[in-house]
C-alpha cells in the first residue's frame, strides 16, 4: 500500500452515509404526511396504479441523491467527524423507520 491510499480522506464516504440518513428520513416523513393527511397522499400520487408509494419512494430517492451530490462537493478531498456523521445518519435511519412503522402513526396521530 502506497502512503495515499492509506491517508484517503473520509469526506464521501460520510457523504454517501449521511446522505442515506438523510432519504431514509425523507421517506418516512412522507409515509407519515401520507396518512396524516389526504392532501399529502394524494400529491404523492404520482403514478395512479402504484398510489402514493410512487411519490414516497421518489422523493426519498431523490433526497438522497441531491444531498450526496451537495456533501460530497463540500466534503470532497476533506476528513470528517466520522462518529458524529454516522451517528447522526443513523438517528435518521431510525426516524425514517419509525415514521414508516404503522403503530408509529396511531401514537403520533393521538390514538388513531
């Protein structure tokens, strides 16, 4: 190993992680704006035969493709708190998976 490959900065690699943090999230919140409200689930149609699932998915896609394209930019070539970004990706993994789990919705939603 050359000393360059050994001293590769950590910048898009905490890109890419926390940008997944960051569409998981996206995708639960639109799961949850969803069946919070019949306004959101039906903007999220985007695609009649698939419903609403086709805007949840997408928009999570989507989140996670600009952020990485928007951090990997400014972290290119630079090293990061890789504890704190993982971290943080991970705390948003979770939020993204709570929001998508339907027991979640009736305690959010006050009982329902």
């Amino acid at each position: 190993m050359t000393t360059a490959e050994i001293n590769k900065p950590n910048g898009p690699v905490a890109a890419a992680l926390l940008a997944g943090g960051i569409g998981s999230a996206v995708l639960g919140l639109a799961t949850f704006g969803s069946e919070a409200s019949e306004a959101i689930g039906a903007s999220l149609n985007w695609y009649k035969p698939v419903g609403p699932l086709m805007g949840k998915s997408s928009l999570g896609i989507i989140a996670f493709f600009l952020f990485w394209a928007i951090l990997n930019y400014i972290w290119k070539g630079k090293e990061t708190n890789f504890t704190r970004v993982a971290t943080i990706a991970m705390v948003l993994v979770v939020i993204g998976l709570i929001l998508t789990f339907p027991p979640a919705w009736g305690i959010l939603l006050g009982g329902e």
